[in-house]
C-alpha cells in the first residue's frame, strides 16, 4: 500500500494530524504544570508523562520532517524534470520549424547536429541518408567524433540490424551485445531508422564513450526517437519535391533532360563561355527511320530504342555535359568548353554507340547528327540550335547515319572593308 504524503493536499488528513500533533503537546504542557504543583508519586508520574510527550512530539517531528524534506527534494526533482521537458519540446518544434526550411540534406543535417548538441551534450552523432538508387546509406552529418567513434562514410542495408529490423538498435562492443557489420570503433552506439509514410529514409546514429552507455542510451530513448521523428518527415519532404523537380525537368521515358531544363541551361553555359572566352558546342541528334522501327516492332521497341540510346549518349560524355529530348525522337547535347572539332569527334563517337545498337535490337538503328558552336558557327544561344538543325538536315539529305558541321562565321580579317562611294 503506498504511503500517504507528508505534503497532501488532502484537507481532511492535513487536519486530523494537526489536531493529533496539538493534542500530545496539550497534554505535555498540562503534565508538566501540574507536575510543579504536585508533590509525591502523582507528581513524579505527571513529569514522566510530560517528558513521554516531549520525546513523542520530538520524534514525531523528526519523522515527519525528514520525509517532508525528502518529498519536497522528489518535488522539486519532479519540477526540474518538467522544466527539461518543456525545454526540450520547445527545441523540437524550433527543430521542427527549422526542418520545414531545409531545402536538402546539408541544410536538415544542420538543424539535426544543432539540436542534438543542446539536447543531448556528451553523445556524437551521424546521419545517414539513402542514395538515389536506394542500395546504399550516405554519411550526411557527423559531429562530437573521438578515437571510439568514426562513423563510416558509407553503409549497405543490409548489414545494419537496425534497418534490418526497422527498431532501434544498439551496437556495444565492450558489452558483447550483437553489432552491426559497419559498426567501427569500441564505442557504443545506438542506431535509429527514420520512417515515413511506411518506407525509411534515413539512419540516425547516436555514440557515447561512457562507461555506462547502456543506462544512458536508455535515459535518451525517447529524445532520440523524437529526433529521428521529426528528421524522418524532413527527409521525406525533400525526397518528394526532389521528386518533383527532377518530374518538371526530366523527360518520363529515357529519364534525359526535358526541352525547357535545356533551353535554361544553354543560356548558361553560352553566357558562361563568353565571360571565359570558351566555346560551347551544341549537337542535334535525330535517329534515322525511327517511324519504321515503331511501325515495323511496336512503339514498345521504339520506347526501348530510345531508352538504349539516351544511356549510350549519357554513358559517353562529361557530366558537365546536357543531354535532353528534344521531342519525339531528337535529341540535343550541350558540351560546354568544347570547340566544333572535339565536339565532331565525340559526336562521331556517339554514332557508331548508337549503331552498334542494332544487332541487340534486332533491327538498323542509327541517327544523325548536326554540330554547331558558339562563336564559331553561332553568334548567341539563339542562334546554335537552328544552326545545329540545319546542319543536321543537311546530313539527312546526303544520306543519314552520319555527323555533319554548320558553317563556320566568316571571320573580320576577311570581311572586305566598306568602300566610299566617290559622286561627282
């Protein structure tokens, strides 16, 4: 049965030992007077009554005084304990607030590292966040490193038991507890998946040096969780409008560039290469009797035509270099700091890629291209494409399944100067 409090509020009981603890005392002092007018046995039995109360009250007092102090002590511990608590809400809606800001991973890897620092001081961390392809963990952030923890740059599934399981785990060398295969170091750590809307999107890893790291891992459960929580949603609004973006700029079908992405980017780079003095080339691709290949096979092997050829073209170039779908079955390639020899020989290059496709397929694929540059054959980016397209026209007339140049610019020292005309 649990104890009643010292401190209750219960009225009723607060009255009743008040009253209990009065009476005692009343009869102490009545005791103790009649003791001094009293003489003989009766005189010696009201003192030994008046000291029976004294020592009763003493005691009494003693007692309840103690467990007074140690209940107002659990008090103000609780008041302590509430005062962190609220603290600590206060921080994860800041971190909460500052999260719906984070525009990719560096930025939710800040918030995340400024908040653990204050919430939880003495533990290191890392976050680790998936690739693009999923098969493999990142290391995003990391802070509060020592000689017992290194996280690794790098992490695969399904050698982490905590994404394994979708739980918590907690990896601790010294304590003989099952580790992770990427676990490095002798310190302890406890690892944390962040989930959302059923699927993971990233790992949360807290580290501790101490002796008693199990007990602390434990005390921090649930700040842990709530970190983990509150990044999980961040996360997986960046992976959405990530998604998003790349929808509004790439092409569905060959995963390219779309024809708007590239427009921007040419006035980039064309614009960047006249603040260098470099040249950017650009080459229009058009793959020969495509109409027939989807006629002949069905658009499915037209579509994966195009798929095979987008990824021989991205295979073959810089990643500097823009590929994108022009529309249907053309194509554009932007090669920044590239002059219209090295951008014709790599787009011979990329023809004989494209044509070496035709046995996988089984039927004649190849395209043609056109290659124009600025400022060699173009004076802005408005003009390169058309010229491209001219020169890409061109080698469809001479008979396709090759690259063809735009004309170069008729340069100063050989434009003739103006002439006076002399009237009489």
């Amino acid at each position: 049965m649990q104890q009643e409090s010292i401190l209750s509020p219960n009225e009723t009981v607060t009255s009743v030992r008040r009253f209990a603890v009065h009476a005692i005392q009343a009869t102490c002092t009545i005791c103790a007077l009649a003791a001094l007018f009293v003489d003989g046995p009766l005189g010696h039995s009201l003192a030994t009554v008046a000291a029976a109360c004294a020592l009763f009250t003493l005691f009494v007092g003693v007692v309840f005084g103690r467990r007074a102090v140690a209940e107002l002590d659990d008090h103000l511990r609780l008041i302590d304990e509430a005062r962190d608590a609220r603290n600590q809400v206060e921080e994860l809606f800041a971190m909460t607030d500052m999260l719906q800001a984070a525009e990719d991973h560096d930025d939710a890897g800040a918030v995340l590292m400024a908040t653990a620092v204050r919430l939880l001081p003495g533990f290191g961390g890392a976050l680790y966040v998936f690739n693009n392809s999923r098969d493999r963990l990142d290391l995003a952030k990391s802070w509060g490193l020592s000689d017992r923890f290194e996280p690794a740059a790098a992490l695969v599934p399904s050698n982490c038991w905590a994404l394994k399981r979708g739980k918590p785990h907690i990896n601790d060398p010294a304590g003989g507890t099952l580790c992770c295969m990427h676990q490095i170091g002798t310190g302890a750590t406890v690892e944390v998946p962040m989930m959302a809307r059923g699927q993971v999107f990233g790992l949360l890893l807290l580290a501790s040096d101490a002796p008693d790291a199990l007990e602390r891992f434990n005390d921090i459960r649930r700040v842990a969780r709530a970190l983990a929580d509150s990044m999980s949603l961040a996360l997986s609004n960046i992976a959405l409008r990530e998604k998003l973006r790349t929808q509004s700029l790439r092409d569905p079908l060959t995963g390219l560039y779309n024809r708007r992405y590239m427009e921007d980017a040419l006035e980039r780079y064309v614009s960047l290469g006249e603040r260098t003095g470099t040249a950017t080339s650009v080459l229009m691709i058009d793959l020969d009797n495509f109409k027939r290949v989807n006629d002949e096979f069905g658009h499915a092997k037209g579509d994966a035509v195009l798929r095979d050829v987008a990824a021989q073209l991205v295979g073959a170039l810089r990643p500097s270099d823009v590929v994108a779908r022009y529309g249907g079955e053309e194509l554009v390639v932007i090669m920044p700091k590239c002059t219209l020899e090295d951008a014709a020989d790599k787009a011979e290059i990329l023809r004989k890629r494209i044509e070496g496709l035709s046995e996988a397929h089984g039927a004649a694929i190849s395209a043609s291209f056109g290659v124009a540059t600025v400022p060699e054959t173009a004076t802005n980016a408005s003009d390169v494409v058309p010229c491209a397209d001219s020169a890409l026209y061109a080698a469809k007339q001479s008979g396709k399944n090759r690259v063809n140049l735009s004309e170069r610019r008729a340069k100063r020292d050989d434009v003739p100067a103006p002439r006076l005309a002399v009237t009489s």
